[in-house]
C-alpha cells in the first residue's frame, strides 16, 4: 500500500502547491485583482475534471497493462514541460481579454503536468482496489485531500516567505520528478497482477464495499460538489474584494474545503447530519447579516461568518456525497462526476455569473441552491433530521440577528436592533413554524406522520426557506438603487445618486462593494471643487498646491495617477499641465467619462492609459519615453483590496524611473484592514527617499473623507515646501517589516488588529 499512498499524498501535495505558485507568477500582470483567482480556480477546476475523464477513460476500455503503458509516457511527457515558471512572452497586453489570456497561458505552461497529476487520484485508486482486492480505496482519497491541505498551509507559511520564486519553481520540479518514480513502483505492481484478474479483483472489491446506488444518484455526484464549488469561489471572491487579493486569502477558502473532503471521506461517522445541517442553516443568516453590513463588519467577524459557512455547507455538500458512493468498479465514473460538478460550480462564477448578473449575486444563490438540495435530500432519504435541523439551525439565526447587527455595528444595542428587525423576521418565523409543526404531525390521525410525510413536508419547508432566504439576500431599498451599475472580470461598479437632504445636497458617488471611489457634487458651479481623499486639505491637495510654490504655476507640470476614480484628482491641472492616468478596469474608464465631468471641464492634456499600471510604465521606460512627473499619485485600491505588486521594490524602482528630479511620489494608504505605513516607510528607507504621512481628518465638510497620504521625495526640501512641512507627520524606517519584492510581500503581516 506504501507506493500508491506516497504517490497519492505527492501528487495532490504538488498539484495545490503549484496553484499558489503560478497564481503568485501572474497576479501582477492582471492589476492583482480577485478575478485572477477566480479564472486560475476555474482553470485548476477544468484541468481536474480532464486528469478525472483521462482516469476514467483509461480504467474504462483499456487493460491495466496498456493503462501502465500510456500513462507512463504521459508523465514522460509532463516532466518535459519543467520548470512550470510562465515567461515574459505571456505577459498580457493592452486591450487583452483578461479571462481568455489567463486560460491560454496555464494551459500552454503546467496544462500537461498538472493533467497528469489530476488523474492520479482516480486512477491510482483503480489500480490499489486492483492489486488490494476486498480493501475500500476511498480512504486513499481523503489522504489525497491531506496532501492538498499541506502543499496549501505550507505556501504561505513555509514556502512563500522564505524561497524566491524561481527557488520555488525549481523544488516543485525535483518534486514532480519523486512523484513520477513513485507512480512507476505502483505500475509495477499492477503490471505484474495482469489482466486476467483485474475481473475478480472487481468482483471482490465491489462484495468488500457493500454499496448500491440508487436511480438518480448520478445527479446527485454533480449537483453536491457544484454547490459547493459555487459557494467556495464565490465566498473567496468576497474576502479577496474586500481584504487583498494574496495567498493566503485563496488558501483560507479552499483549505476548508479541502478539509470537508478529508473529514467526509475518512469514515461515516464524521459525518453527523443533524447538527452540519443545523450549523448550514444557521451559516445563511450569519452570511445574509455579513452581505447586508458589508464592509462595516469587523474583519474577524467576516471571517469567521464567511468561512464557518463554508465548512458547515461544505460538509454537508461532502458527506452527502460520501454516503451516495458507489462500489470501487464504479470509482472512476463517481470521481468524474464530483470532478464535473466542481468544474460546472467555478464555470458559473468565474465566466457565467459576470454575464449574467451586474452585481455579485453568486454567493445567496449558492446558499439558496444549499437549502434546495437539503430538501431534495430530505425528500431522498426521507429524513426527519434535515427538515428538523435545518429549521432549528434558521431560528436560532435569526433569534442571533440582533446580536450580529450590534457587532456590524462595532457595539450599537442589541435592543435597538431587535425592534428594527422583529417586523421583518415575524413572517418568515411564522412560516417556518408552521411547516415545522406540519413536518412532525399529521393532524387528521392525531399522531406522527409516517416516514414518507416528514421527507415530503420538510422538501417544501426547505423550498420555502430557500426562497425566503434569496429574497431577503437578494432583494434591497428600492432608494438605495444605484443609477448605473457595471460588472465585469474586476469587479462590480454603481453609479449612486442619493436623496438630498438638509445636510447634503446633490452629488453622485462611484463605489466598489462598500468602498467609494469618488464623488462629485452635481451643481454646476460646484462641479469641480474636489472632494474625498483629494480635497485640498489632503496629502495629494497639499502635493499639487506646493508644485507652485516659487513659480506660481506660470511654469507647466506633468502629474500622473494610478487609479482613474471618477477622476477627481483632474479638478488641480490647469490648462498648459499634462494628466497622465493609468486605469486598468475599462468600466471605470467609461463611467467617468459618462456619469463624471472632472475629466471633460479638466483644461490640461488628459491621457489615460489602459492596462495594469506597472506593467504600463514598464513598457515606457523599456521604449525609453520616461514622463518626468512632478507629481505621481498612487491610488489602485479596489474595495480596500490591495494590489500588493504596486508596493514593491521592483515597481517602486519603475516608479522612480517616471520621476522628475524633484518630483513627489503621493500614496494613498486610507484602507479598514492593513497597515501599509510601515511597507511604505521600508520602501522609502531601501530607496534613501524623504517620508512624510498627511493625516486629514477630514474637516467641516461632509464631501471631504479622512484620509492617510504618505508623499516621498528624493530630497527633504522637497516635502519642506509651503502646505506639506505645516500639515505633515514625520515617519519611521520601517525596520519592522520586510522589504516587499516580487518574490515576497506578506500581506498577512500588516492586518490591523
């Protein structure tokens, strides 16, 4: 047995360490974004479901000799793609279909390797209840899982802060190398069991499992795993959006998921119906409350919500699907199945749901898919546990909705909360009572229902639910409606008009998630007063206004954005300046223009360059066509998700090549979650640049935002300038926090507490 479970625990421990590896390669070249996750989930989720069909074909019409044979030269073949590091050649270019660009370039470099290690955990199975006739291999496949979760908890906390990335491309090689020699001791061995009893090694395995499926399991082994590819994708979509795009945040999801897998797989009794389908419930309430609360949520309690509803949904989903198993002679189909599933559920979020929907509806729906299938489920196995479960789980969720909102809320009253929400949840209370009671009793008889009923009731009383839970994940204040809204592979945008009122007057306000990115006051004589995080009492205001100091501006000046907004920072040039902006997300680019006049009443030369801002500026330099900005502000944020390769040395070094001599670098680090003072500070300390922090804490008008801007200088007179020393903070060297680089930043560092 020691071959086929080294060879097992290897493949799966390099197939998810390599995910994190080439995601790190290629997150930069897409501005760093959650949907670059999201495409490489779908891609491993695709190559998954081949390496299964491969497995399945394979073990299907060929004898286990010939099986020995082509998958040799298949893993042959996959070692002559080493290293698995994409080149520069892939680097995308401006206007380039972000999806489709990410799907050709993992397939054309790891697309054979990563097939090969797909198909191991199948196919070794087949070939184990081959040579171990009357021995279950499922057990073999939850110790695949524990490989999965190890490669995944040891990139961020072993292999990312301590080997370069090339360092990390080369040990992955060695490794796939070790895992070729182990798949060839375990070929070796069913090489020499033959073809001639492969039938009876099936017949023994199959009498030694003891399971039959039933007429419409099939549906099942697709519809459990796409349920909760749906919810995982989607759930690290919105942690991604709302912290930073890392590792780490990819790693938290899907090491739960994997965890599901290997608790479930293990043995049955992990696996206890009532209380996962009791906690499953009870995770739709906390999620609804944490959609509702969005970003004003503490970051623990988002987490903690969002990914305990993932582990109590996912070991639903998984220990459903281990009780439907099939016998072993059936193990390739059922692993194709759970593999098609998986692949349908990334399918949905990453390509179709953008399509489909302009705002991030996937996750209510994979909840609302979750309660769907409880009562599918329930009606199956005519089971008084789900319905019953499920309905205590809801109540008590929405009993702790005070308490959730009072923590949304960083401490408001629980009794205020409460009578807020006893109106709303009166209804839906009711209606689960009464399906409650009519899943336990049979009126007519004056006694307990059969067993039939309660699988019948508690179907429609989880249909019910679903449907109440997508109404109230789904439905909003008609008022709060935005005028625009626009999705697409970076994310979704609104266009927001709200009400006047005696305190406010008319303005409009481009958000992402929870976050704004600009506002413009919508009277024609106020248009162009600037307003959020570039008022004049900002760092970036006080960085434009000390440009003319000496010279009264009579001199022209060429400043530079990274980050469009609505374009508020256009509001400053004047006519003779040159604006130079870099935008990466084209629908930000549209909406400015179209629901924002900073750009068109902006009288300086307005350029906006599309595509990932580093790599843009990259390109210039290379052309030798260095733009010598006086000023060059830094503000990419995407709902407080930071695209950590704009904070690096190696940009940093791009950065100072489009710098006049006395030019000033502005940063905007304002963000809920992360610290970025001390990346900064390190920075400027490895580029012997002067520091300075503008705290602006916002002032008497309500259109003006707190802000943080760091400006550095290659000089310190620079920032001793008239409207920067008076209002400025000086700034440490950072010594406590590494130096960010291309090969490292540790994002999991700098998290607020």
């Amino acid at each position: 047995m020691l071959p086929f479970a080294l060879a097992i625990f290897t493949g799966a421990f390099l197939l998810f360490l390599g995910q994190p590896l080439v995601g790190k390669y290629i997150l930069p070249w897409y501005g760093g974004g959650p949907g670059v996750w999201t495409t490489c989930l779908l891609f491993f989720q695709g190559v998954l479901l081949a390496g299964y069909a491969y497995a399945h074909g394979l073990t299907t019409w060929l004898s286990p000799r010939l099986q020995v044979i082509v998958h040799g030269v298949a893993l042959a073949l996959a070692l002559c793609f080493l290293p698995i590091s994409p080149g520069e050649q892939w680097r995308p270019g401006a206007g380039d279909d972000p999806v489709r660009s990410i799907l050709l370039l993992l397939t054309a470099t790891l697309g054979l390797p990563f097939l090969v290690l797909s198909a191991t955990g199948p196919l070794l199975q087949r070939w184990f209840s081959l040579v171990h006739p009357g021995r279950s291999p499922y057990r073999l496949y939850a110790l695949s899982n524990v490989g999965s979760l190890l490669a995944l908890l040891a990139y961020p906390a072993i292999v990312e802060p301590r080997l370069t990335r090339a360092t990390q491309a080369g040990a992955w090689s060695i490794g796939l190398a070790c895992f070729a020699t182990a798949c060839v001791a375990c070929a070796v061995r069913v090489w020499r069991v033959g073809d001639r009893q492969a039938g009876v090694s099936d017949e023994g395995a199959d009498a030694a499992a003891g399971e039959r499926e039933q007429p419409g399991d099939g549906i099942l082994w697709v519809a459990l795993p796409a349920i909760a590819s749906v919810l995982l994708v989607s759930t690290t979509t919105r942690l991604c959006q709302d912290v930073a795009a890392m590792p780490l945040l990819w790693v938290l999801p899907l090491g739960i998921y994997l965890v599901t897998f290997i608790v479930s797989f293990d043995h049955a009794a992990w696996y206890v119906r009532g209380p996962f389908t009791a906690l499953a419930a009870l995770g739709v309430v906390v999620t609804w409350q944490l959609l509702e609360a969005g970003n004003s949520a503490p970051l623990k309690l988002q987490l903690i919500g969002h990914l305990g509803t993932l582990f109590a949904a996912c070991m639903v989903c998984h220990g459903e699907l281990y009780r439907l198993r099939p016998p072993p002679r059936h193990l390739t189909g059922y692993f194709l199945a759970i593999a098609a599933g998986g692949a349908i559920g990334g399918l949905a979020v990453a390509v179709v749901a953008p399509s489909l929907f302009n705002d991030d509806y996937e996750l209510p729906i994979g909840l609302w898919m979750l309660l769907v299938a409880l009562g599918a489920l329930s009606f199956r196995h005519r089971s008084r546990a789900i319905p019953l479960a499920a309905a205590l789980g809801t109540l008590v969720g929405v009993a702790a909705v005070p308490v959730l909102r009072s923590l949304c809320n960083h401490g408001g009253s629980i009794a205020v909360e409460a009578a807020r929400f006893l109106p709303t949840a009166a209804p839906w209370v009711a209606g689960f009572a009464i399906l409650f009671v009519a899943c336990l009793c049979d009126p007519w008889r004056r006694s307990l229902s059969p067993p039939w009923r309660p699988a019948a009731g508690g179907f429609l009383m989880l249909l019910a639910g679903a449907a109440g839970t997508a109404f109230l994940l789904l439905s909003g204040d008609p008022a709060d409606r935005p005028m625009v809204r626009s999705r697409n592979f970076y994310g979704t945008l609104e266009v927001i008009e709200p009400p006047v009122t005696e305190s406010r007057e008319r303005h409009r306000l481009l958000v992402h998630g929870a976050t704004t990115h600009g506002l413009q006051l919508t009277d024609p004589a106020r248009t162009r007063i600037p307003t959020t995080y570039y008022a004049t009492t900002s760092g970036v205001g006080r960085a434009v206004a000390s440009l003319g100091v000496g010279d009264g501006w009579l001199e022209p000046h060429a400043i530079g954005l990274v980050g469009l907004g609505v374009g508020t920072l256009a509001a400053y040039a004047r006519e003779g300046d040159s604006l130079r902006i870099y935008e990466i997300n084209p629908a930000i680019r549209d909406l400015a223009r179209d629901r924002f006049s900073y750009l068109d009443d902006c009288p300086a030369k307005v350029e906006t360059v599309m595509g990932d801002a580093r790599l843009s500026m990259e390109r210039e330099l290379e052309a030798g066509t260095p733009q010598a900005f006086d000023l060059l502000a830094l503000d990419a944020f995407s709902s407080d998700a930071i695209p950590v390769h704009l904070l690096t040395r190696e940009a940093f070094e791009t950065y100072l090549g489009h710098l006049a001599p006395d030019g000033i670098l502005a940063i905007h680090i304002s963000n809920r979650y992360l610290d970025l003072a001390p990346v900064v500070e390190r920075l400027a300390d490895h580029f012997q640049l002067a520091i300075v922090s503008v705290n602006d804490s916002g002032g008497d008008e309500w259109w003006i935002y707190s802000s943080t801007w760091m400006l550095l200088a290659r000089t310190p007179d620079v920032l001793e300038r008239e409207g920067i020393a008076e209002a400025s903070d000086p700034c440490g060297k950072g010594m406590g926090c590494e130096l960010w680089t291309d090969d490292f930043a540790s994002v999991w560092s700098i998290l607020m507490p």
